[in-house]
C-alpha cells in the first residue's frame, strides 16, 4: 500500500542516476565544466607561481601544455559524487533543509576535486614532465578524486555541525 510506496521512493528516486543525459544537455554540461576547469586550474597553477596560461581548453605551461579534454571536465566524477551524495542524505538524521544544503554542496565539491586534479597534473607536468604527469598526477589522480571530494564532503558537514544550533530533545 502507501506505506509500501513511501518506504520504496527514495530507492526509486535514486535510480534517476540511471539515466543518461540527453545528448545536447551532456555536451552543453561538458564544455561548461571544461571551461570552468581549465580558467580555475591555469589560476591555481598562475597562483602557485608556475607559468601557466588557457587557449581555449588547453593550458599551455613553460615545458608543454595539458589539454583539458572531455573525459577530464569532471562530468562523470560530478553525476557519481551527486548520487553518493543524495544517497547519505537518505540515511543521514538531519532536517530537510540541511540535507538540500548537504545535496546541493556535492556540485561545487566534485568541480573543486577536479581542479585540484587538472592543478596536480599541471605542476607535476612543469616539474617532472609529460610522462610522470601521465602516469602519476592524470591516473592516480582520477582514483583519488573520489576520496578527496568525501574529505571535503566531510569537513563541509563538520562546518555545518558547528553552524547549527540544535535544540535539546523535546523542547522546542
């Protein structure tokens, strides 16, 4: 019956993560994400004291350039981290509001996760080279995002732990 349904729905909500993008949306969601990557990581990397500049979406450093392509604008680190995201806010015992604030803080995070990846690459391009950048900062950095986007996840919901003045139990 009803209950049936209300205990199902969030399982059954969750399986909207099944469902590809539209094409034009993907491609429109790509190249936004590849931009935003390309200027934040050429500004971390011009911060960090390497010089670095973008030409479209490559970023052209002292010894090369990293091309930002399109498997590296974080789209599918961006859909997996929102759906594990969305997930813990199902098990998680807070109010609605701060599981929308949790839900909605896995979009920036997954985009930082990949600057800091797409920045990674870049220095140890500039100071180790094409090869060790391949090998170490592109593939080992790809596995890390993950655990890096739940660190930052993590600190998030401690920053929100503090912020929120919760009322003892049973008085309102």
């Amino acid at each position: 019956g009803r209950a049936g349904i209300r205990w199902a729905l969030p399982s059954m909500g969750f399986l909207f993560f099944m469902i590809p993008l539209p094409s034009p949306v993907g491609s429109q969601l790509t190249g936004l994400l590849q931009s935003i990557a390309t200027f934040s990581s050429t500004f971390a990397l011009q911060t960090l004291g390497i010089p670095a500049y973008s030409e479209g979406n490559v970023i052209i450093l002292t010894s090369g350039s990293i091309g930002v392509a399109e498997a590296c604008s974080g789209v599918r680190m961006l859909f997996t981290f929102l759906a594990l995201t969305i997930g813990a806010c199902f098990v998680v015992n807070r109010s609605y509001w701060e599981k929308s604030i949790i839900a909605g803080s896995a979009i920036p995070i997954a985009i930082i996760s990949n600057c800091i990846r797409i920045t990674a690459s870049g220095i140890t391009y500039e100071l180790a080279g094409a090869r060790w950048a391949h090998c170490v900062s592109h593939d080992v950095g790809g596995w890390l995002m993950m655990p890096l986007g739940f660190l930052f996840l993590y600190l998030f919901l401690s920053i929100l732990d503090r912020s929120v003045q919760r009322s003892p139990v049973g008085h309102l």
